[in-house]
C-alpha cells in the first residue's frame, strides 16, 4: 500500500479531483464542517460526481453497514474514500468486503454473512479502500480487518481478509487538531496496546518487535505533549507515526488478552475501545513478563515509573483508568470476565488467562 503525508488543502484537492472516477465518500456531516469540507463535498454530490455515506457510527452495527449496503445500491461506486477515525476506515472495509453480494436485506442477514464469512467469494466485487484517518491511535489504515459491534450489544464481529487492507492511506496531522481530548487520549491508548500486544503476541516477530518499540517510544513520548497542545504540528506528526507503526506491528500478529478483556467493555458497557483495551495493559504485562520476558517493553515504560505509572500520568486531568469512571459496578465484573474470551485474541497472549485470573485483574482496576 501507499502511505503519503499531505497538508489539509492537498486533500481538499485530492478530495476534488479522486483517483476514482465515482467513489463513495464516507465522512460524517459534522467531521465534514469540522474539517472544512462540508461546501465542497456537497458541490461534489451536487454535482453527481460522489456519493456521501454522512452518518456512519461510532461503533459500527450490522444496522450500519446494511444502510451503507443500501445507499450504494444503484450507485455504481469503484471505490471508497473514509475519512475519520477507525470506525469510519472500518465501515469501508465492510462495505468494501459485501458490495454487491445479494440477500442482505436484514440485520440478521448480514450477522450470517459476517459469521460464515461468506464474504471472502465476494472478493471480485471488493471495492478499493483509501484511508484518511483523523485520529491517532487505530492503526485500521493498515490492517486487513474490520470491526463490526452487534446491535443487540452481545457481540463482536470481525470482517478479515487481505485485500481488505486500504490501497493507499493519506496521513493528514493536521485534522488531529480538532479532536476533543478524550478522543485523542482514547485512540493514542489503543496505540501503545496495539504496539505492546503485538510485542508479545505469540505471533510477534523480529520485525514486528522493532516496530512495536519504535512506536511505544514515539507514542509514549508524544501523547502527553499532544494532550497538553493539540496545535503542534510536529507533536501530531509523530502521533500519526507512532500509530501507524503500531499499526504495522499487530497487522502482522493480531492482538491478546487486553484487545480481548476489552470487547465485553465495550460493547456491554459502551467504554471507549482504547480505554478498554488499556485499562489492563499493566496487569496483563506482568503476568506475560514473569513468563516470557518482556524487557524491552519495559524499558521504554520505565523513565516514566512503569506502563501504570505512564498511563495515570497521561491520564491525569482528563479521566481516571479505572472501571468505576465508567460506571461499570462491582457485580459486573463477573459477567465481563465470562464474556472476555475471545478466540483468536485471548489464545494469542503468551500466558494463558484463566477466568478467575482475569477477575482479579479487574478488580485490581476498578
């Protein structure tokens, strides 16, 4: 794929003039006033030369994706521009993965597809993807799989395929300005999670470990100045770096047993992916250094007192890592531990996690 770094008016004019010649922009109506395109993109659609997808959620649902599915339907799109955070690069993947495929006229309809994957014979139709993240932290502008949530908030879902990953991925610092700070605190999280995980994945490699420190390096030393003043330019530059690196990492390993304790956070109690995935992070590394050593890691955590120690610090002033912030309650923990086990994420760690170890580690958080 190809990575460029633009300022905002050259996407304006790579907004104008696409290397498509009909492609479906996804952009939410209130990220396209943020960031000054809102006049232009609708003189766009006016002009019949795009389609706007304006409301793609912040968690994508089954629902999402099936009113994605709809508005294409008679647009005869050759590919997709997603501009926003990782929900949005998501939603275009999925989209990407099921245009054109019939019988998806209901929610249920497209669970059934996800599940069965029956998606990957729809590799024919797949539309290419060009990324424009505008947060610092996902890393889905490089990764091959998209996440869907269940509307029933049961479950997560996970769209997967190589020709998934976006074609080109247009990296624009400037667009992180605008972000409200929990967002950048949020996605900056899921970074340094993303990079450490894929540290220790069983999966993880000799490249995919150098990247993981070059990014933990960046990211830890860059969100808390990024938080602080969100309008320097070479902080957000290295925030953008150090994401897509983390990216690169786990692209190749998959995440563990953070990624994994996160999703019943996330879809039972409506916390914020990267706070869920990091509210562990420390918990977990222990656990894995006592078995597998993870002292790299631990190196680039320790001019700050230690991976907790960094995460309070960066935390302070905007919200406490802590289970009760975000009114989950004691008798929670229970049903969170039960529901934490996921396949291809909790097998990954290199320790294997039982429930009642987990259990302990959200108490310890809580």
């Amino acid at each position: 794929m190809n990575v460029s770094y633009i300022k905002p008016e050259q996407l304006r004019e790579r907004l104008r003039s696409p290397p498509f010649r009909s492609p479906l922009i996804i952009l939410s109506e209130s990220g396209a006033k943020r960031w000054g395109l809102y006049s232009l993109i609708k003189d766009l659609q006016k002009d019949g030369k795009i389609l706007w997808f304006s409301n793609p959620d912040t968690n994508p649902t089954q629902n999402t994706l099936q009113q994605a599915l709809k508005k294409l339907h008679g647009f005869s799109a050759d590919g997709i521009i997603a501009v926003g955070g990782g929900s949005v690069i998501d939603i275009a993947k999925a989209i990407s993965a099921f245009n054109l495929m019939p019988d998806l006229e209901s929610s249920e309809f497209v669970s059934t597809a996800i599940v069965s994957k029956a998606y990957l014979n729809n590799h024919h139709r797949a539309l290419p993807v060009i990324a424009v993240p505008t947060t610092a932290g996902t890393g889905s502008e490089v990764t091959q799989w998209a996440t869907i949530w269940d509307s029933g908030g049961s479950a997560k879902y996970s769209v997967d395929a190589p020709w998934l990953k976006p074609s080109q991925a247009w990296i624009v610092p400037q667009l992180l300005t605008s972000l409200p700070t929990k967002v950048m605190l949020a996605t900056g999280l899921d970074a340094v999670c993303h990079a450490t995980e894929a540290y220790w994945a069983k999966a993880s490699n000799p490249l995919s470990k150098v990247l993981s420190i070059r990014a933990l390096e960046i990211m830890t030393s860059n969100l808390k100045p990024g938080l602080e003043n969100p309008r320097d330019e070479e902080v957000l530059k290295n925030l953008c770096t150090g994401s897509l690196l983390s990216g690169l990492a786990f692209s190749t390993t998959r995440t563990t047993a953070c990624h994994s304790i996160s999703y019943p956070l996330t879809y039972m109690f409506g916390m914020e992916h990267g706070f869920a995935a990091a509210v562990t992070l420390a918990q977990v590394a222990d656990i894995n250094n006592e078995a597998c050593g993870i002292l790299e890691v631990l190196e680039v955590f320790s001019r700050y007192g230690g991976i907790q120690a960094w995460i309070d610090s960066t935390c302070e002033g905007v919200l406490p890592l802590r289970l009760k912030a975000f009114g989950i309650e004691m008798k929670d923990i229970d049903v969170i531990a039960a529901n934490c086990f996921t396949a291809g994420r909790m097998d990954n760690n290199p320790v294997d996690l039982s429930v009642e170890l987990v259990k302990k580690m959200l108490y310890d958080v809580y």
